[in-house]
C-alpha cells in the first residue's frame, strides 16, 4: 500500500466509483425529467379534453357524478391520470379516488397558471393531493360558465400507479441490464486507468531501482539508464537530470579520492622534506656545541655554513607551501592591469644575470616583439617567470644556454623559457606540475629544489586562464611556454 503504484490504484478506483455513481444517478435524473416534460407535454390535451365534454362547475355547484365518469373514461385512456376539481382558490372540491387516499385539501395554484399560460418551457411540477411533500407534472385547464372562472381541472401524471409501475421496472429486466452496463464501463475505466499507471510506474519503479542501487553502491557503478532525447515527458527529465547528477556525484567522489591521495602523500612529502633539514641543522648545530671548542675555525665556519644552508632551504619550502596554500584556497584573485611582456622579461633577465653567470650559463633574451602589452596581475606573472627560470638554472649544466623569447600571435602573446638541461622523459612531463615532484638530475639539483615551483607555475597560471606547455626529449633541454593575452601595442 505504500507504493504509488497501489496509491494511484485505489485513488483511481474510487474515482471511478465516484463517477460513475454520479454518473447513474445523473443519468436517473435526467431520464426521470426527460420522461416527464414528454408525459405533460403530449397528455396537456386531457384536462382541457375533460373540461370539454361536460360543465363541472355551475355557478359554485359541482357536478361530481360527471366528474366520476370522466374520470373513470380518462383513465381507461391512461391509468396513471389522476383526476381532481379544483375551486379558484385552490381547494380541492372533488375526485374520483378512494377518500382515505388522498391527503391533501388544497393545492397550489401558481404552477397551475405558469403551465395554462405557458410561462415555462421545462417540466412543471404540481403538488400531489396523495401526497404532503411530493411534486409531479400535471395538466390543467380552466372551468368557466361564460366569462366567470369557476375553478380548475387538475390531473396529476404520473400518480401511484406509475410510481408502482417505475419501481417494477427498476427491478426488470430492463433496470439490471441498465445496472450491468453502468458497471461494466465502470470496470473498463478502472482496467485501462490501472493498465496506464502501470506502464507509468513501472518507468518510476526502474528509475527507483537505479537510484537505490547508485545509492548503495555509493555511486561506484553509474546508473543503467538509457538517456532519452530532449521533448520527453516528465519522467524521461527526471531520468536525465539524475543521470546528470550521477555523473557529476561520480567525478566529485573521484576528485575526492584523488585528493585524498594527493593529501596523504603532500603529508608524507611535508614531513620528509621539512625533517631532512631540521635533522642536518640539528645535526651541526648539536655537533658545534658539544665540539666547539675543540673544532677549528674552518670548520666551525664550514658547519654554520650547512646549517644556513639547510634553514635557507627550510625558508624557501615553507615559503612555497604558504604560497601554494593560499592559492589553492582561492584566496589570491588576480589584480588584472596592464603592463609591457618584454620590460617584464627584462627584469627577469637582469635579476637571474649574476647567478646564470656564476655556473657559467649564458641567459639571452629573444623578443619577436619589443612593444607587445598584456593584461594580467603583473606580479603573479613576475613569480612564474622567476620560478620557470630558477628551475632552468638549476638543471642547466655549466656552459649551457637559457633563452627567455617572446612571439606575438594574432590574439596572445606567447612567452617560453628553453634551457638546454638534460631534458624530461616523456612519461615524466605529465607529472612535473605535480607537488614535490622533483626529476632525478643530481643530487645538486634534488637538494636545492622544493618541488613546488612548477605546481605554483601552473595554479598561477590557471587562474589566469592560460594553459603551460612542456616541449622536452631526454638529452635535447627543455621548453615551457605559455600565453597571455594581447591587450594592445605600445605606441
């Protein structure tokens, strides 16, 4: 009872009843009025018939003998007429009926003019004397002597021989032939309406069954739901929006995974990273104290030495950590302005001089155009040039060769760093932009990268909409470029 299918069965059912009930009385009623207006319409001649033949009332005397006989002869013509003389006030004065019969004294006269004047066109009902709440239609004519009105014939249609005879007939052949069709539409109604709802709920009942077994499933397995094309009912939207929605609960619980994985493994990249320093300083730091007065001074300095270099180390990867937090979190928004690619490069170029120059790398810049603006936060951009740059340095050998270029394009402007390093395995390139992930170039270069930059490089980049691309073969270097927008070219 708790499935639509059963509730939509038993509101249908009693609908149908309901209607179909309402429908047979209706029906009843309508039959009822139709055979009444047709009785008073085709027996309208018999008052005035009998009001014909002889003069019932003379001067206030009534003439109940001929009333008697009239009467007897029109209901030979038509039994279920009942006849009654009718003073012009309404009082019954007399009839052909046993006296016990009748229960009334007086009747209303105002149908009685309505239909003599023919005010109504429907069936006008009258007060039967044989009854005290009852109305039925009739026939009435005036009784006049000359231009005095002396009363009224008044014949009821319809008395309680036909009341009997109606109630016969209800129970006949007829009435339960009539009973048998009423049911049987009512049947038929209620087979096709349970036949509908059941080609509907089943279509729910599949789709129920998927969303319950996604559920349980925890959505490892997408639904087994056909898509349907656009301008299907109700119930196929319903069936596409949840295939919709499984797909994106799917990709969400993978990127949840993935991340998860992602977290674990940043934790144990963190911890390593930061106690490898912290246990060298521990290390010197615990060695010159317990040592120091007997060590010399070179090597108490080349020990304060390591030390520094390991807390500059620790610096620069807490550094990139908070960075990359903050720009994971979305809480850096771009300042969009406007500014000069190659002055910016400029100034990269002289920043990283000095140090290109101590490994003996030469650091050029090629500008394929000298004037191109783009618009972008300006020192966000500023941090991927110097990260891209550091990370050439570092794996640039000593006489190699570092080229920052520019290339104006019809839309953008495309800047690259190449560097002339060992180059990336193509099975590698995919996973550099990951976090601490560091090539395996030397323990020089191991030990002085964080494996964050690149990660930095490519969430800074993301968030100007600019996509990073990697060119590298194993022995041939590197090249990473990306794009920006053209804003305008400086006067």
């Amino acid at each position: 009872m708790n499935s639509l299918f059963a509730k939509l069965s038993v509101a249908l059912l009693l609908i149908v009843v309901l209607m179909g009930s309402a429908f047979f009385v209706a029906d009843r009623m309508n039959s009822r009025l139709y055979y009444e207006e047709l009785t008073q319409k085709l027996n309208a001649p018999i008052a005035m018939y009998v009001t014909g033949q002889r003069q019932l009332i003379t001067d206030g005397e009534t003439d109940i003998a001929s009333l008697q006989e009239l009467a007897s002869h029109a209901m030979v013509i038509n039994p279920t007429a009942e006849i009654y003389l009718l003073d012009t006030e309404g009082k019954i004065l007399g009839h052909a009926l046993p006296a016990e019969t009748v229960l009334r004294e007086q009747v209303d006269l105002e149908p009685i003019r309505r239909l003599i004047t023919g005010a109504d066109s429907g069936p006008i009902h009258g007060d039967d004397p044989r009854s005290r709440d009852m109305q039925k239609v009739f026939s009435a004519a005036e009784i006049r002597s000359g231009e005095k009105l002396e009363g009224y014939l008044y014949v009821v249609l319809g008395g309680q021989t036909y009341e009997a005879l109606a109630n016969d007939i209800g129970s006949s052949y007829i009435g339960k032939v009539s009973q048998i069709i009423a049911l049987v539409i009512v049947v038929a109604a209620a087979i096709v309406g349970l036949v509908v709802f059941r080609l509907l709920t089943r279509r729910l009942k599949k789709l129920n069954s998927e969303v319950s077994a996604a559920t349980e499933s925890q959505f490892e397995s997408l639904p087994n739901l056909e898509p349907h094309p656009e301008g299907g009912d109700e119930i196929d939207q319903l069936t596409e929006s949840f295939l919709t929605m499984s797909t994106q609960i799917r990709r969400q619980l993978e990127q949840l995974t993935e991340n998860d994985r992602l977290r674990r493994e940043l934790v144990a990249n963190i911890s390593h990273d930061l106690r490898t320093p912290l246990a060298a300083m521990q290390g010197y730091l615990e060695t010159l104290i317990i040592k120091g007065e007997s060590l010399a001074d070179a090597d108490r300095d080349r020990y304060l030495r390591i030390a520094r270099k390991h807390t500059v180390r620790l610096g620069v990867l807490i550094g990139d950590l908070f960075e990359l937090a903050k720009l994971d979190s979305a809480s850096v928004t771009p300042s969009l302005e406007a500014f000069s690619v190659p002055e910016l490069l400029q100034d990269i170029a002289q920043e990283f001089q000095l140090e290109a120059e101590g490994k003996e790398i030469e650091l050029t810049i090629a500008l394929d155009s000298a004037t191109a603006l783009t618009i972008g936060d300006i020192g966000l951009i500023q941090r991927v040039l110097e990260n891209l740059v550091r990370n050439a340095i570092r794996f640039t050998p000593k006489g190699g060769e570092i080229i920052l270029s520019i290339a104006e394009r019809p839309q953008c402007v495309a800047v690259s760093v190449t560097d002339s390093g060992p180059g990336i395995s193509q099975q590698d390139i995919p996973r550099i932009f990951d976090r601490f992930y560091r090539s395996e170039q030397g323990e020089e270069a191991l030990s002085a990268s964080s494996g964050l930059g690149l990660a930095i490089v490519k969430r800074i980049l993301d968030l100007h909409e600019s996509r990073i691309t990697v060119i590298s073969s194993l022995g041939a270097g590197t090249r990473f470029e990306f794009e920006l927008p053209l804003y305008a070219r400086a006067a």
